[in-house]
C-alpha cells in the first residue's frame, strides 16, 4: 500500500524550526509542572486509597465532598464512568499517622461511616484500591529504573549498529517524546500512574523503532548516493521511508482512539499517553532524531579536517636563492 508516490518533501529544511517547536511546548509543560508543584503521582506512587461508589440515585459531587469534609488531607472526588451510572470516584490521602502492619481498610471503614450520616441516600461501594507508602515508593522507583535502563539499552544497541551521533539523535528523539507526552498530561489533569510508565515505555520503543527503519535507509543510501550531502540523503531517507511512517502511526493511532473511547476508566490515561505518544514520536522520528543526527555528524567531520602544519607560519627563505634572485 503506497500512500505517496515518490515523496520529495524537503524535512531538513525546517529543522531548526521543528526544534524550537519542541523546545517551546518541552519548556512550557516544565514551567507548567513546577507551576503545580511538581507531576502529580498516581495512587500508584504516592499510596493512598481509591474508593468507587454507586448510589441509587444521582447524588452531586460537592455534596459527596462535603461529607467526606471530616477526613484529614486532601481529596479527590470525581464522577466515575457515564452520569446515568450515579458512581462515584473518591480518592484519599496516605494516611501520615499510618504505621507499617496497621489496619490499611481503615480509611474505607471511615469514609463510608462519613457517607452514612450525611443522608446521600443507599449506596454500595464497587471497588476499592489501596496502596501503601513503602510499595508507593518502591513502585516509583523501579519504574524510573525501567525507564532508565531501557534508553541506557537503546543508546548502546544503536551507537554499535550505526554510529554515535544517530545513536544521540534517537535517543533526543525518545526523550523528546517523554517530555512532550508528560507535559500534555499534566495539561490535561492526568495523574503520573503505572498504567502511564507502561505507556511511556512502549512510546520509548515504539519511537526508537521508526527511528532505526530511517537510520537503516540512510546507511544503505551512503553507498549509492556517496557524493551527495549528508542533509540530502537523510532528506531522501526521511521521503523513501515516510509511508511506512505514516501507515504505521495512523493504523496504531485509530487502535488506540478506540481504546481511549472505549476502553473505560482504568485504561483511559493509558490510552491518553499513547495517543500523545504516537503524535510525537511520529514527529520526533521525522525532524527532531535526523536532525540531530546531522548536526552532530558535521561536528565530528569539521572536527576531523585536518590543519595543515604550515597554514599561518612563514616560509623560511633560503640565503643563496635569495641572493640569485637579486643579481
């Protein structure tokens, strides 16, 4: 299936600007998080206790947070799921004067207590997730780790099949794609959970995948296009593979709206980071990863170019020619 019929679209000509693009919508997702305090955690890693709530009838959620009021922290109350289900979404602190082996249904126990007195009507509670701060502070740092490793392993497997400044491109491009997906959760209210790391890290493998099927195209076209510029064989590179690149991200993209529609609750910042993620590792592959790659290839060239020895030392003249030369 061909989409393009010989594509000669000139991608490197915007480089730079596709690379302050990225730097924009990188530094304002930053601004925007340190703004907030920081990337909000999941229950994941921070701990704490999700509760879900159906009521019999629809019950506003004001009135529910207005019952839970008692309870210390800060809370999150949301609707769960669509409105005519009348489920509710409570979301409680870790508990600070918690100890280790203590009593983890506690704040469920108190919580629905909260929910009895205030008259809102029967209920029944459909599910309950509760963490606690030593899994939470595991859970965060061996997905950091995994993330960590994973580009720690790309940058190795590529620095050895092609050269070090693709290997450097790609990997700019994998974290470009993880800056950029974590700024558009953040502005979009999306907490950083488990089901978010997953996502990230096959946005990591999903990216350095495009990525490599370029660089693969660019060693093969060295041998056959050896007296053209680096910029135009990345650049026809870039153009012989873009079908493949947008086939790919389009058929993944519509699997994964389909998820975000449909997919409820649970897998809903799951798909949101994957769809993110697609959008920009797609972009990522085509501008930002070739790019780098160029420009760190003419570094290593320019810096190869060897200085002749006598460039800007003056020539010693020679005694007896000199006096030939003046009789």
């Amino acid at each position: 299936m061909q989409i393009f019929t010989n594509p000669d679209f000139n991608f490197i000509k915007w480089r730079w600007h596709a690379i302050a693009f990225s730097a924009l919508i990188v530094l304002a997702g930053i601004a925007f998080i340190w703004s907030k305090g920081g990337m909000p955690l999941g229950i994941d890693f921070k701990g704490g206790t999700i509760i879900i709530v159906e009521f019999e009838k629809s019950v506003p959620e004001d009135s529910v947070r207005a019952a839970l009021d008692k309870m210390p922290g800060e809370k999150v109350v949301q609707q769960y799921g669509a409105a005519s289900a009348n489920q509710i979404l409570i979301r409680l602190p870790q508990s600070i004067e918690r100890e280790e082996g203590a009593n983890l249904d506690r704040d469920v126990q108190t919580a629905t207590a909260a929910l009895q007195q205030s008259n809102l009507g029967k209920y029944k509670v459909i599910g309950t997730e509760i963490v606690g701060p030593v899994i939470g502070a595991q859970l965060q740092r061996k997905g950091l780790l995994a993330t960590l490793f994973s580009i720690l392993g790309i940058t190795v497997y590529i620095g050895f099949r092609f050269r070090f400044s693709f290997a450097v491109g790609a990997i700019a491009a994998t974290f470009h794609d993880i800056l950029v997906t974590l700024a558009f959760l953040a502005f979009f209210g999306y907490d950083l959970s488990l089901n978010v790391v997953a996502a990230i890290l096959t946005i990591t493998g999903y990216s350095v995948n495009d990525t490599i099927v370029i660089f693969d195209r660019v060693r093969e076209n060295f041998r056959s296009m050896s007296r053209d510029s680096l910029e135009r064989v990345v650049n026809t590179s870039v153009n012989q593979t873009l079908g493949r690149t947008v086939i790919t991200a389009g058929a993944t993209l519509l699997s994964v709206v389909a998820l975000y529609l449909f997919g409820g609750e649970v897998l809903e910042g799951f798909a949101f980071t994957m769809m993110v993620g697609i959008i920009s590792g797609t972009y990522s592959t085509i501008f930002i990863a070739a790019a780098i790659a160029i420009i760190l290839s003419r570094k290593r060239e320019q810096a190869r170019v060897p200085v002749p020895a006598s460039a800007g030392a003056p020539k010693k003249s020679n005694g007896k020619s000199n006096a030939k030369s003046r009789a």
